[in-house]
C-alpha cells in the first residue's frame, strides 16, 4: 500500500502523523492498521503516531472525505480510496492545495472527527469504549501495556479491573468511586452476599460502588455498618497494577456478573447465553430437571443445523473468491497488436466530440442522405444526429461497422 508506505517513511522523518479511519465499515484490514499505527509505530518504534476509528452522532455517521491536511497550510482534495489497490490500479485524480484559507475548515471538520465520541467505538479493540476511555484518564489508543490488556489492569488497586469498572460504573482511578469511605471491593463483596440472603434487599454491585444508600433503605450504609460494612475485609492486591484477583464478579470470565450468571463455572472461552450458560450446560440442567439429557437434542441439532448453513456459506464464498483470483492470475495485459486486431489501427476516424445538441443537419433529410446508409432507417439516423453527429461523422462511423461485419 503506497499510502502506508509513505505514512511509515515520514514518521521515521520524525513527522507527527494523526490518522483518522472511518469505522462504518470495520474489518480486520482497517483494525490491523489501526494497530500496526498504535501499537507498533507508537509503542515499540517510539514515532509521533496515533491513529482512531471515527466515531459517530446524527450529523455524521460516515467519514467518506479521503485526503490529507499538511502543516496546517495545504491539503490534498482527492478522490482516492486509501486501500492498496486504488492508487496502484484505478484512475484516480487528487489535487493539493496550499492555501491556509482553504485548509482551515478542512482542520476544524478534522478536530470535530477526531473529538467526535459515541458509546460503541472501541479504537484499540480492548472492550473498552473510547468514550470510557477517554472520560476516565485511561489511553484509547493502546490496548496492551506489556503484556498486560489494558481492561485487565487494575490502576486504583481495588482488585477490580478496569474492564469490571467498566461494566459496574466504577472509577478506575479511584478505589471508592462514591467516596462513601467504603471500598469499591468490600461494596462488591457485599452486593454479592446480598442475592443470597433472602432477608435482607438486593442489591447491585453497580449500586452498590455509586450509591451511599445502595438498598434504598434511607440510611447510608456506612453509617449503619461502617466503612468495613460489618467485617467484610478485603484481600490485599499486593500490586497495584496487578489483574483482578479472586474478588472478581465475573469469576468465570463469560461476560456475565456472577450475580445474574446461572452457570457460574462456565470453562474458559466458552460461548454462553445472556444467562452465562453453555450449550454443554443448559443440556446437562435440561437433563438433571427431567431425567433425560435428550432434551437438549433439539437445540443441538438446530446448532448443528446453523453450523453447517455457515461453512456452506463460507465455502461458496472462498470459492467466488478463488474463482476471481484465478481469473486475475491469467489475464494479459491488452498489448498494442491486440488492441489494433479489436479496433482496427486505422488512424482516419476518431471519436467526434459530442456536445448532445441536435445537428441542423437532421432537419429534412433527403432521400440522397438516406442512401448513405443502407440498412439504417430514418429514425435511427436522426436519433445520432440528435447526440450531436454530424452527417459526414455519421458516414465514416457507418461504413467503419459495415467493413468489420463484412
């Protein structure tokens, strides 16, 4: 790709490149530059370089401008896609300008793009929206720090990461987020013990870190049970910056609080429902409720039914792909002999010039201009004079198809 070619040449001249990438339609394509920028121009070469996924609001929901602002002084006005095949295969045309009194709406779209934040644009991919980000201190640029994912960090040493302070509305760079005296942990744990206690409220991890009087009982519960809410001691983190410990509310790490998970002991890397089950798993509680694990048969065979629809799919899919590249790989460049074998390498007739106004010369024809094309009647011959032939143009067109249908 010239375009990341000459982007990775200047920013080992030391030039501060910021690249703004439209997110409408993310892949992996876009997300790999998007990294290779971060992660390893930024992170390990050390170059001025950060690149974001653009996000969206009701005015703009697509980034389709493709160009480039300079210096602040000139900018380039193109029809270029930046991929690797639209500088290198297509006719593009691209102008640059340098003019500061054209380039300075050009930037103050370009900041509005860059500060632009919705709730789902993730730029390093790392499960943490960069309106999150961004609002908390933390970097939306970088997902791994070492080798460490930046969710799994713990900054304020509370034992919940930041990908749990995420998800519960915590502060991650403050270890009581409601500054109730009580730490985000011992309101965790203490949430937690509620959903099994049938005589006392429930309550919410996520109420329970934001909220001084989380069960709504009209007392906080700080006063009532202290800042240690009776007893409830916290494990030390021993680091810091160290992962989330055993505290976790996500103890099998499927994405679902171990307060609304029924299968709690999901195994690692499993796909779950929005209950936190497996498939394994809701078979296996279908068959201990009713004696017969076949109750699960059914749900299966319709996996098994949308597995198989899915590699139909894909294979018809590689194979247009592959049908495509095949086609690609044994097609010749059209030489000049081949090009004069199609067109002819006569030189005594061009293309005229059309200006789509009627010809005065279609006005009355003659029956002696009719005969200067046998075969073609009236109304065929006035519709080219109305594209703006010219009788003589016509002629040469005409006899020019009547020699190579001969």
């Amino acid at each position: 790709n010239p375009v990341v070619s000459a982007l990775e040449d200047a920013a080992q001249r030391d030039v501060s490149i910021r690249l703004i990438i439209n997110g409408a339609y993310l892949d992996e394509d876009i997300q790999d530059i998007v990294d290779r920028m971060n992660n390893d121009w930024n992170q390990t070469n050390g170059w001025d370089v950060s690149a974001i996924i653009m996000s969206e609001d009701d005015d703009v929901s697509k980034l389709h401008n493709k160009g480039a602002i300079v210096d602040g002084t000139s900018v380039l006005i193109s029809s270029i896609n930046w991929g690797d095949s639209a500088m290198v295969r297509n006719r593009e045309m691209g102008l640059i300008i340098d003019s500061t009194e054209i380039a300075t709406p050009y930037i103050n779209s370009w900041y509005a793009d860059w500060n632009r934040l919705d709730n789902v644009t993730d730029t390093d991919n790392d499960g943490l929206p960069d309106i999150w980000e961004v609002g908390n201190g933390l970097n939306r640029t970088i997902a791994m720090f070492g080798t460490t994912l930046e969710g799994d960090i713990d900054v304020d040493g509370d034992t919940l990461s930041n990908y749990d302070e995420y998800v519960l509305g915590g502060n991650p760079l403050s270890a009581d987020t409601d500054g109730d005296c009580i730490l985000d942990q011992i309101e965790v744990a203490w949430a937690q013990t509620t959903a099994l206690d049938s005589g006392i409220a429930d309550v919410s991890p996520y109420d329970a870190i934001n909220m001084a009087d989380a069960d709504g009982d009209g007392i906080n519960e700080a006063d009532a049970l202290g800042c240690d809410l009776g007893g409830i001691t916290p494990e030390p983190t021993g680091n810091e910056t160290n992962n989330t410990g055993n505290e976790s509310p996500d103890d099998d790490n499927d994405g679902i609080l171990d307060v609304d998970d029924d299968c709690p002991d999901t195994l690692p890397d499993t796909p779950t429902d929005i209950d936190g089950c497996s498939l394994a798993q809701l078979n296996q509680n279908a068959g201990d409720s009713s004696g017969e694990a076949e109750e699960g048969m059914g749900a299966t065979f319709m996996l098994l039914l949308m597995l198989g629809g899915a590699l139909l799919l894909i294979g018809a899919a590689n194979g247009i792909i592959q049908s495509r590249k095949e086609k690609s790989e044994v097609k010749d460049w059209v030489g000049e002999e081949e090009l004069n074998a199609v067109i002819g390498s006569s030189e005594s007739w061009e293309q005229p010039v059309l200006d789509g106004q009627a010809s005065d010369d279609q006005s009355g024809l003659s029956d002696q201009d009719l005969a200067r094309f046998p075969g073609w009647d009236k109304a065929m011959i006035e519709k080219y004079l109305e594209m703006g032939w010219s009788l003589d143009q016509l002629e040469e067109y005409y006899q020019q198809q009547m020699s190579e249908q001969s």
